[in-house]
C-alpha cells in the first residue's frame, strides 16, 4: 500500500505528529487531490492545543485540516466534472445528503455533517479524498494562496452577506484572517464606513490596509463610548460582524450596536455567554444572526466574483509561508499571536 505524509491529531492530548498515512482510496464518487497548499486555523490551534471544544468535538486519531488548495490527481468511475490536473480547493462541510436541511437548500446546517479535519480526515496531508459535490474548481486568475484560503474567505463572505451592508455603517470585531477579510469584503461592497475592533495593533493596522476607515482597541478604558460617538446621529452602528468569538467581543457588540440594527455571530465561543437580554437584544429590537459554514454554493460564487471581478489584493493577510515538517514552527508562532494566515506548503511531500 502506498503511504504518504499526514499532519495527525494521534490522541486525545495536546500536539499533533507527522506521520505516515496509508494514501486514501478514491471511490466511485469521489476526486483524490495532491494537496499543494493549506491554510491553519484557529480550529487547528484548538485541535493542538486541546482545549475544551476539541475534547468535547473531536475523537482521535484523524488527520487534520479544512483549508487547502491542490490538483486533481485521481477520479471515482462516476466522477463525471472534474479530470486529473485540474486546479481545486473544496467545501470542508459534507453534507449527509438526506436530512430536512440537506433537502431543503440548508445544507450547511446539515444535522449529520461531517467536516474534514474535525469529524474525518483532513487536508494536511499530500492527498485528500473530497466527495465530486464538495469540489471546487480554482478559476485561472485567483492566486494559489488565496484558492487555500476559500474556506475562511467563505466564513467572511457569509458573515458579510447575512444582511444588507451598501449604504449603512458596519463594524467588524475581530480582525484576525476572517475579520480581516470581512472590512474587505464589506467595504469593496459598498460599506458606509467600515470600523475594525481589534486588541493587536499590528492587526488594527493591517484593517486599516484592508477597508477599515477606523480601528478601535477594545483594550482601551470606554471604548465603546467613543465607538458609538463615532457613528452617524451617535446612536451606534448599523451592523456588527462578530467574529472575534470572545465573551467580551460577543457582549461589546451589543453596546455598540444601534437600536434596531443587526448582529451577525460568526465567532466560536469555547464556553457560556453571559449576556444581559433585556438590555442588549430585546429593547434595543436588536435582530441577531447565526452564522455557520459557507452557504452550499451560494458563498462560493459570491466569493468566486469577489476574487475575480474586485480583484482585491490580499497578501497582507498571508503573513508566513512554512513548509509543513516545520509545523511545530508555524503553531508556536500562533500561539504567541505573531501570525495572521500561516500557509503550509507541501510541494515536495
Ligand atoms: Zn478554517
Ligand atoms: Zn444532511
């Protein structure tokens, strides 16, 4: 059998190991990628680090990984859209196909779902097996290191696409990969203005870069006074991205949210949120959304022409390229918040 390299998740306790895998079989349905390039995740940070959602989540061993762009190298008999050759990245979330959900368009809330890298086996390794449904084609024009990058960049269009945000004014808190991502996305779409909140200056700097017209340090004494005498009228902002998945993130959105405007959660909490209701949602006629996944395939061809019509320049976001034996490297330096998007390379695996 033939075995290949794998980035795995061995055992439920903190770390990951590089291994020998045998290589996957592809089925009849079914496209074997060359993994090229993948993107981590604070998922994959989690998985490392196995804090509580990966104990509660996760059942090792698995390989890990979600985010990845490769070629096809192997079709199933009854792959009938894609050939060996052609330039990939895929939707990590496998629907069970049968479900209310799966049969009703929702097949991102797909009670049975499966996604790679947390449930299966994942893209860090040199060959990946993707059902033909959850494939992606790379159209020529969209650089390599952002095919990689799909998944987030999905989370970002979602987040951003949940309401109307032409003409009003939007915060985004959080402005890691996907926050980051989220002022772009929300700017070149029409943004009144766009407002980052963000502890790390580098990266309160890099929002400024990449859409934001103002950047605000949560860490600041009565910043959310000042965020609120920022906005129009001073009553608040019209539409907050929530990606930051922070308690404290979570709870500012709500103060700095306009009465009667809307809230978009796509940040993970890892415990209970200790919210006051009446105040924050309920008098306030707060409208709050749950965001989860990519839309299956509505995001991915928003996120397509976004790539291929605005042409955004988004190599600010990529801030390391490391080869992946030096995997260790790469989850040391997001674990010291140096690293914005680490893509790991495995040309040569
Ligand atoms: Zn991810
Ligand atoms: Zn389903």
């Amino acid at each position: 059998m033939s075995t290949m390299p794998a980035l795995v998740k061995p055992e439920a306790a903190p770390g990951m190991s590089l291994e020998l895998r045998p290589r996957p079989q592809c089925g009849r349905n079914d496209v074997l990628i060359r993994v090229e390039k993948t993107g981590i995740c604070g998922t994959d940070l989690h998985i490392y680090q196995w804090d509580e959602w990966a104990k509660n989540r996760t059942r090792p061993p698995f390989i890990v990984g979600h985010e990845f762009y490769g070629r096809v190298e192997e079709v199933g008999a009854g792959v009938t859209g894609f050939e060996p050759g052609e330039q990939v990245s895929g939707e990590g979330h496998i629907g069970c196909g049968h479900c209310y959900f799966c049969r009703t368009g929702q097949a991102h809330i797909c009670r049975d779902v499966e996604i790679i890298g947390v449930d299966r086996d994942g893209c860090f390794a040199r060959f990946i097996r993707m059902p033909e449904s959850n494939v992606w084609k790379v159209r020529p024009g969209i650089p390599t290191d952002v095919a990689a990058i799909f998944d987030p960049l999905g989370n970002a269009m979602h987040t951003v696409m949940a309401q109307p945000v032409a003409g009003r004014t939007v915060a985004v808190v959080g402005a890691g990969a996907i926050g980051l991502l989220a002022c772009k996305i929300a700017h070149s779409t029409g943004a009144l203005s766009v407002m980052a909140v963000e502890p790390q200056a580098r990266k309160r700097a890099l929002a400024l870069s990449m859409g934001a017209n103002s950047a605000f340090d949560p860490a600041e004494p009565g910043w959310t006074e000042a965020f609120v005498r920022a906005t129009p009228e001073r009553v608040g902002v019209d539409v907050v991205l929530e990606i930051s998945g922070s308690p404290q993130g979570i709870r500012s959105a709500f103060d700095i949210v306009r009465p009667g405007g809307e809230v978009a959660l796509l940040g993970i909490p890892s415990a209970d949120v200790n919210l006051n209701f009446s105040k924050a949602i309920i008098f306030k006629g707060v409208t709050v959304r749950g965001i989860n996944g990519r839309l299956m395939y509505e995001t991915w061809y928003q996120s397509e022409r976004f790539l291929l019509e605005y042409k955004p320049d988004l190599a600010a976001l990529i801030s390391h390229h490391i080869r992946f034996d030096k995997f260790l490297d790469a989850f040391a330096l997001l674990e010291r918040g140096e690293a914005v998007k680490i893509i790991l390379d495995w040309e040569g695996a």
